[in-house]
C-alpha cells in the first residue's frame, strides 16, 4: 500500500493534485495562443522592453506606457511553479488594466534551479525597491498569477504596494516540498517557513485573492485557506471564485477590463480612473 504523505495523499495523486497542465488536452497549443496573443499585444501598444532592476540575465521588466502621466501601475508576475515561462507570453493580460488606465509592468525573474525560493522572492523585492523612487505619487497593484501569485502575497507589506491581486496563488509551500515540483526547487525547511504567505501573515495592503472556480481542488483551497487566515489576522483581503475558469482561463478573464477580477479588485479601492 502506499504511503500518504499530504491531506491523506501519497506522492503521486499530490503531483496530480498540483498538476494544471496534467488536465489540459493541449498544453503546447494553449501556449502558442497566448504567445500570438501577446505577440500582437506588442506589436501596437508603445512598450520599453527589458529595462533592468538589477544585474542578473532575468532581472528585466516590460513597462507598458498608457500614455497619461499620472496613470496607476499595474504591475504582473507570470506563474510558471517558479521554473518555467516568460513574461513575453502573458502580454495579453494587459489588455484589461490598460483598458482601465493602468500602465502595466511585466516582471520577469530568476527561475529555479538558478535560483533558490528566498532568492526569487528577493529579486521582486529588488524590483519594487527600483520602481518605489520612480511612482511619483501613482498606486501600485501587485499581481500575479500561480507562481506569481505566490510572489505577490509574499510582497502585500512592500511600502510601494496599494493593492494586491494574487491569481491562483500558492500560498502554503509544504505540499510543494513534497512532489516533483521541488526537484528543481528544493525547498529547505527554513525557506518553506519564511516564503510561505499564510505562515507569515502581517499588516499589508488590501488584498484581492482570486482562483478559477473550476481549478484544481487543491489550488482552491489554497487560495480559501489563505484569504480566510488573513481575515483572521484582521487583514483587509477579498476571495473571488471566478465563474466558469480553470487555471488558465482566469487569464483571459484578467485580460477583459469588465473581468470578474478587475471588477472585485476595483471595489477593494485599487487605484482606477
């Protein structure tokens, strides 16, 4: 019989329970739809491409310029289990902040084996340590999905962050640990303890925390787990189940400025026109 190791699972149906591409019929055409997408997405919207934050190959972003001076930003980590993607494929997803006055910034990042958790975590901190100077007044969300989402909780208490949206967050690491996911990660006790955001809840800015509705059983009670701790704490964090979604889809509903998320993020107080 085998072993359980997580929530009465054993190792193989916890790789499963954390597969999102596993449910997909076609993983591969999804992401060339998201590349066409985004690939036009740059073709006629004005873009500084690649400005640094710090020294490192992936330490660049992508400053998508709405054009007024005083606009909020929208700042968006790709997901990608903090070992894949680039944030070239989730252009698209500007389309809804944009639409809604928002600059948009793409962040892009150090991904494992090349860089350990605490060391991803801290380049979006150095990130937001080299846009903080250059805000000039204007609010900030941070957003992310999966992996991303997980990268902007752990951010919610940065002085130059307004607002938060994390999208189909990973929020407590331990299950992570234990699949193949940690192969390349190799999360360390001590890492899952401070990177983990329910494990470190403190005062932050308001938070929506959103998740498909048909995701993943465990990538909805991570995100349920997460807002309803926070509340506990006293924290000010909004849970959206988005109608009609699976991991991927809730891109797409980010992308339409009359989105569920954009909607529920504009009535936490995220900056707006």
């Amino acid at each position: 019989m085998a072993t359980t190791i997580y929530r009465g699972m054993t190792r193989q149906e916890l790789d499963t329970a954390y597969s999102n591409t596993g449910r997909l019929a076609d993983f591969p055409g999804l992401m060339r739809d998201f590349r066409a997408r985004s690939a036009a997405f740059y073709a006629t919207h004005d873009c500084r491409r690649d400005l640094r934050y710090g020294p490192g190959a992936r330490q660049t972003c992508d400053w998508f310029a709405s054009g007024r001076p005083d606009a909020p930003i929208f700042v968006f980590i790709h997901g990608g289990y903090w070992q894949s993607c680039v944030k070239e494929d989730f252009a698209f997803c500007a389309a809804g902040p944009m639409a809604r006055g928002h600059d948009v910034i793409l962040a892009e990042y150090t991904l494992a084996p090349q860089a350990s958790m605490t060391q991803i975590v801290a380049e979006i901190g150095r990130l937001l340590d080299h846009l903080a100077p250059r805000l000039a007044g204007r609010r900030l969300c941070l957003a992310g999905h999966s992996a991303g989402g997980h990268l902007a909780a752990m951010h919610r208490g940065h002085p130059a962050v307004a607002s938060v949206l994390a999208i189909s967050g990973l929020f407590d690491l331990e299950p992570i640990s234990l699949g193949q996911l940690n192969d390349k990660l190799q999360l360390t006790h001590a890492e899952i303890a401070a990177c983990s955001p329910q494990r470190i809840i403190a005062a932050g800015a308001p938070m929506l925390v959103a998740v498909g509705a048909g995701e993943l059983p465990e990538l909805v009670r991570q995100s349920d787990d997460y807002a309803q701790a926070c509340r506990r704490a006293g924290e000010q964090v909004a849970l959206l189940h988005v109608p009609g979604c699976d991991h991927f889809q809730v891109l797409d509903d980010l992308a339409d400025p009359t989105g569920a998320q954009l909607t529920a993020l504009a009535g936490l107080g995220s900056p707006e026109t």
